[in-house]
C-alpha cells in the first residue's frame, strides 16, 4: 500500500530526506 | 504400452481443457470489463494506463478486486492456538516484521493474519517529532518527494507523471453523494496522545475555543493550534505545493498517523483497481494512483491545503478510517452494512434505493466533514494522532 501526501507550504519548506529512505511513523521529513 | 497411452491421452486432455478454460475466462473478463468501460465513459470518467508489455497487460486483465476480497476472507478465518505462533513468526521472518514493537507481544492474541497485520505497537516505539514542520504518516520507504510541477504533474518515476487533479478529484469532477457524517465536536471532547522525542506523554486536548475549563499543561499549545488551524496564517500566494509518496511494504506496521495539526473537511473515495503498488509496478505501470482504489481526504493546515490519500493494492484492498465508520472500500454496498449503522430511518431509506446499485467502478463517492465542528468546519487531526490503517483484502 502508499499514502501520498499533497500540501501547500511556503517556499523555504524543505524535505530532509533522500529517494528510497525508510522512514518511520512520526519521524520529522520535513522542515520550515 | 496401453497404459502409457492413456497417460499420454490424459495428460493431452488435462492440457486442452485447462488452456481453454483459461482462455475463456480471459475473453469473458474482456466482455465484463468492456461492460463496465462502456459504463464507466458514461459517466464521463476516463481510464487511461499504458500497460506496455504483454505480462502487464494480462496482469492488467486479472479480477484483482475479487482475488483481494478472497484473500482477506482466507486471511480473517481464525487459526488454531496453537498454529498461530509459527506461523506469525514465519510470516514476520518472510516479511521483516519487528515482533519487539508489538503493542501485545503474545502472539496467541491474533486469532487470524488479517488482525495480526494491523496489529498496534507501543507509542514509545514510534516517538513524534514535534519540533519538525511535518512528520511521516507511516513506516515505509520514500519513494518520490518534491515540488508539483506548474501543470498540477507529480513524478511517479522518471518519464512519468499524473496529475495531482486526477489523483484528489475536483470540486466539478463526476461524484456521488456519499451519507453525510452523524456527529458534531462540538458536544463532544476530543483527545490525541502521542509521545515526544523526549519520552513525554503529550495529549492535545480540544474542546470549545474559549472555554476555559481546559486542564492539560499542553493546553495552551491548543488554543494556539486551534488558532493556527482556523488559519490565521493561511494561503499565501508564494506558497508552493509539495508532494511525498510513502510505500509500505507488507511486514511494515499498517496504521497511519496524522503528520502534522490539521482538519479534515472532505474525504473522496475513489473506486478503482487494486494493481499491486510494489515499486516495480510503480515503474512499469503508468497512471498507477489514479487507477487504483484510494482514498483521498483534503482540508487545510496552517499553511493551507493540506491532502492524505491512502493508495489500496491487491492484498490491502481495505482501508479504514477511525474518525469516518461509513467508508467501506473494496466491497460491493450491501444495504445491509446501512442498516446495520442504525442511521435515522429517514435517512436510510433515503439511501436505500441508491442502496442496491453496485458501487461503481471509476467513481468518486465524497463525503464532507464540514458538520464535525462549527468552528473548524471539519475534524482536528493532531500530529501523532491514529487515523486509520490498511487491513488485508
């Protein structure tokens, strides 16, 4: 299964994360 | 040399009628689809993929709803006692399952694969990150993140994209009314537990804005949050819109969490296939999201719009919602599963007669939230807080 996140966010939003990374639930992936 | 020739007369046979067999079953599946096509076009909703090879297409013509909705049946019949340790351990070795985060370590407590599959796991396992901007809904790898581009497309891989319209519906796209949600937060309080990166139990309470009678330390990060969620910050031109697809593979824990505070106005259940979503599909098989059966729900956070979709795929073709007990995916409506709900009569009978039609196929059935809270217009979704899961089948 996925779940795919859609959302608006202001320009300077950033990913921390890389393509193929586990993560896990309540992990923080991105930041302001 | 009799006897070898009835073996070989046998097997000849055996070879003829299983080809044929399955042949015909193919090409019925052809006219059935081809029915529902028709039906489909008519109300104007299109299904494009491009199936590429012939292995693809031939998955492609398989009953996979039906196969799903087996292999939930198989996976919901009980296990002896004592058949349930091994053969959980051997699914958990197959798949990777981590037996340490269970929520109830014994495995005798499953009594079948579909309730060990969404099995719960001690919160302190998964600690919430509240200091970052927005947190992983799930376990599972990353498999794309970014920007959407400028025409609405989101890259499934390399040379393929879909339109984030097509995978969340539009205010003016084809829907069918869904029964609208009996309950008002108002009356009611909510709670949300999670645990920090610290280890602190933290619990966001809601309650009516304003009334002072709130009681958890963390309360006035509420009235903060219900400030922000009302969006006193809200849509700003510069702001962009981002996207993360998360795959979970089947030893993953399948509950999902909300990722950030937010509210929930509507849900649109999209009925589609339940091609599988391994990241070999997602390479191979274009369109993928907006075939498969999923289910959207929108509404804003404090940056504005804010979307979940859970995708289905063949073996979880169910997916729940703790907060919408009407959401039913994967099956066909009976008017049972209405009654049952016990919604006023008025209201049942309303639906009865839409009752009996078949859910169908390529269609958004939308439900709105916008009753759960006169303030919100929507359902508060606090970071940490369960919302739902994927169920096998």
């Amino acid at each position: 299964s996925t779940i795919v996140l859609v959302f608006e966010a202001p320009p300077n939003f950033q990913f921390d994360l890389q393509e193929n990374q586990q993560v896990l639930m309540g992990q923080g992936i991105g930041r302001i | 040399f009799s006897s070898r020739l009835k073996r070989v007369k046998f097997r000849s046979w055996f070879t003829l009628t299983s080809v044929s067999l399955i042949f015909f079953g193919v090409v019925s599946r052809n006219f059935i689809e081809d029915d529902d096509t028709r039906e489909a076009k008519e109300s104007q909703v299109k299904r494009s993929h491009n199936i590429g090879s012939w292995p693809l297409y031939i998955y492609s013509r398989l009953p996979l709803n039906s196969l799903s909705r087996l292999w939930g049946q198989l996976n919901s019949i009980d296990l002896p006692v004592w058949l349930r340790g091994p053969s959980f351990k051997f699914y958990s070795v197959l798949f990777g399952v981590n037996l340490e985060e269970m929520a109830d370590p014994d495995l005798t407590h499953y009594k079948n694969l579909a309730e060990f599959f969404c099995r719960p796991i001690k919160p302190e396992k998964r600690p919430v990150d509240t200091s970052a901007t927005l947190c992983s809904p799930c376990d599972g790898k990353v498999l794309k993140f970014g920007v959407v581009e400028e025409d609405g497309g989101i890259e499934q891989v390399k040379g393929i994209t879909y339109k984030v319209d097509a995978l969340l519906g539009t205010h003016d796209a084809p829907k069918v009314e869904a029964p609208p949600q009996q309950f008002d937060l108002e009356r009611t309080e909510k709670e949300a537990h999670f645990i920090d990166l610290h280890g602190d139990i933290k619990t966001l309470t809601y309650k009516k804005e304003g009334d002072q009678s709130f009681v958890h330390p963390s309360t006035s990060r509420i009235l903060s949050v219900s400030r922000t969620l009302v969006g006193a910050e809200g849509h700003k031109e510069s702001n962009k819109l981002f996207y993360a697809v998360i795959y979970l593979a089947p030893g993953d824990y399948h509950r999902f969490h909300s990722p950030v505070e937010w509210v929930a106005t509507l849900r649109r259940h999209f009925v589609g296939q339940l091609y599988s979503v391994a990241p070999y599909f997602q390479r191979t098989l274009q369109n993928l999201f907006i075939l498969n059966e999923r289910v959207a729900i929108l509404g804003y956070w404090k940056y504005g719009f804010f979307s979940m979709t859970p995708v289905g795929a063949t073996n979880v073709g169910s997916i729940k919602l703790n907060f919408d007990t009407h959401l039913a995916t994967n099956e066909v409506y009976e008017h049972e599963i209405y009654s049952k709900d016990k919604l006023n009569e008025a209201l049942t009978e309303k639906y009865k007669v839409q009752e009996r039609k078949k859910l169908k196929r390529d269609t958004c059935y939308e439900a709105t939230y916008a009753n759960a809270s006169k303030v919100l217009h929507g359902i508060p979704l606090f970071r940490g807080e369960e919302m739902g899961g994927f169920k096998l089948g």
